[in-house]
C-alpha cells in the first residue's frame, strides 16, 4: 500500500460511489498432490498467518474451551478447517495482535499478552525483525504494493507466500493434505463431488451479500451505498433463513457440514456483537430476527470444537471498534449484546413468546 493512503481508507477517498470494493488477492498459487508442483504437501513446511478478529481467517482449535462473559474461544476459516481436517500437527499458524493500524497487521510484541492461543511474535526462523504482517509480504514481492491481508499461508521452505485468497487456502486444506492424515480425517469433505453445484452457487450470493455484505454497508461513505448495501444484506439472510427452514438441518445442505457452514458461520457468529452496531446492520439481528439462522449457528458452535473454539469474542470487538476509527473515533467497545452467543436451549424473550417449538417450550 503507498505511503500516502491511510489504513482507514477502505474506500477509495476519490470514489464518489462511497462503495468498499474488496481488493483481489494477489498470491494465487496452490499446495498441490500432484507430481512435480511448485508447493507440495508436506508436513511442518507450511505456516498460517490469521487473526481471530477476521472472519476471513482460520485460527486453530483446542480441546479446552474458555467460557465466560467475554471470551468464548478463537474462530476463522481457514482454522475451522485446519481442525476439522486434523492438520494441527502439519502446518503451523499463529495470530496477529487484533488491532489493525498504520502499516497494516502487526505481530505481538514479546511482551504483550493478548487473550488466545498463538497470539505471538513471528515464530519464523529469520523473522525475528519482523513486527508487522507486511514484512512477510515484502520478503515474498520487494514492490508488493496491495494491501496487507491475511489469512496468508506461507512456506517456510522458499520464504514464498503460497496464497493470500482464503476462500482457495479452505480448499487446499480440504483435500491436499489427505495422503498425510488419519482416515477419520481423510473422509472429512467439505467440498463433496455431490454437492459442489449447490456448495458453488451458495457460496456466490452468500459471498457477495452477506459476507461481503457487512463490510460493503459498514464501509459505505455514502447514504445511498450504505442503504443499497444493508438492503441487499438483510435479503439475503431472508433467503438464507428460508433455505434452513426448507431443509433437515442441522447443516446448511441437511446432514453433511460443508463449506458453506465454515462460510457463513464466521460472519454470522460476529453478526450480534458487532455488525448490528458497529456496521448499522440493524435491520433485525440474528437471536431475535433469525430463529433458523440462530440455531444452525448455536449448533455449529456449540456442538463443535471447530467452530467454538476458533472464535474469539474479544479479538473479534476489539478489532472492529478499536481499528476503524473512521467508524468509531472514539474506539469504545460496546458492552454487549451478553451474552455473545445465547446457549443451546435459550432464546430471547421476543422469539421464545413469537415461536414457542423453538425451545420446546408451551406458549
Ligand atoms: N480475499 C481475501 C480477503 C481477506 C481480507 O480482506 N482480510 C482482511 C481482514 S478480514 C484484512 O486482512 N484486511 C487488512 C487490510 O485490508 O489492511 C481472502 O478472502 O482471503
């Protein structure tokens, strides 16, 4: 990113649209099983860079869960992955400092202690100057001029970022690594052959208007782009809710957990705490507006050490209301919603009252 833009410019000070156009990512190369690739398989050789705050990331799991009023654990993509395919033992990964500002990500210093496993320095042998996310982009392209993302996976053979697109870095993860891992883990799918057509075109409108979507009606400069945004948003959660509603959960598809729940669960579970405030996404929020949305999520989490403990509630509103302050000047983190996430078998009063079968309760 050149020197004279600020890290706050999510969009474009001369763009008169005020819509926030996601940059493509620029390190598209592939991990693959195939003879004579660039990168292949192999274990200990490959390093994730994420934040728990992002929704883009995949932070690893672990089998002890934190549960108490502000920490419920760390999340992400690429780490829901990582765990759900059993790779914990072959790439490596680590977290950013959850706050975002000048110069991009940068790495904890060895004296600070932030909440969540692997929220450390980075660990990479020759990194050791290293103190911001943008140092192992330059170390990759000396010119790289684009901003400074994660989650990136990276090869700690070549010193090479292999990929920066998370949405690709899921799918490495999901088959590349199979020859390596247990059977348990081998016949894990999140992209089937089956349901690759529907996983596609889920993941097209789910991508655009709801994930894509809270940052499009947060980081509008503009009434109109803002209103268009947030419209289109909550749309698509509509349709997203009619969808589980005409399905046998407890998965978006019915029995079988694909991407397209890793996809949409990393926004959803950020939906209450921050984007109804922090992103004007107010239409309705998920525990009172979106009884099906709400209870494939708690499922997801709940009954998943993938899911919960990759979520990381105070990486996640710390970030946003700390780092954007052309949203927040002031950087006061909203209390609430308490709790992050309701429980299993609780609803809100609104929902309890309006759908009693949702709890099993009598009206
Ligand atoms: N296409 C990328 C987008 C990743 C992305 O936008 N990450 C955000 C965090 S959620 C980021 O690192 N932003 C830092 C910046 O733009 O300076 C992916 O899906 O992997």
């Amino acid at each position: 990113m050149s020197s004279d833009k600020n890290i706050t410019d999510w969009v474009n000070p001369g763009d008169k649209s005020g819509e926030f156009k996601r940059q493509v990512s620029s390190f598209r190369h592939w991990i693959s099983r195939e003879n004579g690739a660039q990168f292949p398989p192999e274990k200990g050789r490959y390093h994730l860079y994420v934040s728990y705050a992002c929704p883009w990331v995949r932070p690893e799991l672990s089998s002890k869960t934190t549960n108490s009023k502000l920490i419920v654990g760390k999340a992400c993509r690429t780490l829901i992955t990582r765990h759900l395919k059993g790779l914990e033992d072959i790439i490596s990964y680590s977290v950013v400092h959850w706050h975002l500002g000048e110069g991009g990500w940068r790495f904890v210093t060895k004296d600070e202690k932030e909440p969540g496993e692997n929220v450390i320095p980075d660990p990479i042998a020759g990194h050791e100057d290293f103190t911001h996310l943008r140092h192992v982009y330059f170390e990759s392209e000396p010119e790289y001029s684009g901003r400074y993302t994660v989650p990136v996976l990276y090869d700690k053979k070549t010193n090479k970022i292999v990929s920066n697109e998370s949405s690709e870095i899921l799918r490495m993860l999901n088959t590349e690594f199979n020859d390596l891992i247990g059977e348990e883990y081998r016949k894990v799918d999140v992209y089937p052959e089956h349901l690759r057509s529907k996983i596609d075109e889920a993941d097209e409108w789910t991508y655009d208007l709801i994930n894509n979507g809270v940052y499009k009606s947060g980081f509008a400069t503009t009434a109109e782009a803002y209103e268009k945004n947030v419209l289109a948003l909550f749309e698509a959660l509509d349709r997203a809710e009619e969808h589980l509603a005409s399905h046998n959960g407890p998965y978006f598809f019915g029995k079988e957990l694909t991407e397209v729940d890793i996809r949409l669960f990393v926004t959803l579970i950020r939906f209450d705490p921050v984007y109804v405030q922090h992103f004007k996404c107010n239409i309705r929020d998920i525990r009172s507006g979106y009884p099906k949305l709400h209870l494939w999520m708690r499922n997801l989490y709940w009954q998943h050490g993938a899911f919960r403990d990759t979520t990381q509630f105070e990486h996640i509103k710390w970030h946003y209301t700390r780092s954007h302050t052309q949203i927040n000047p002031k950087s006061i983190t909203p209390v609430g919603p308490l709790p992050h996430i309701l429980p299993l078998d609780e609803e809100v009063r609104a929902v309890k009252t309006a759908v009693p079968a949702a709890t099993g309760e009598k009206a």
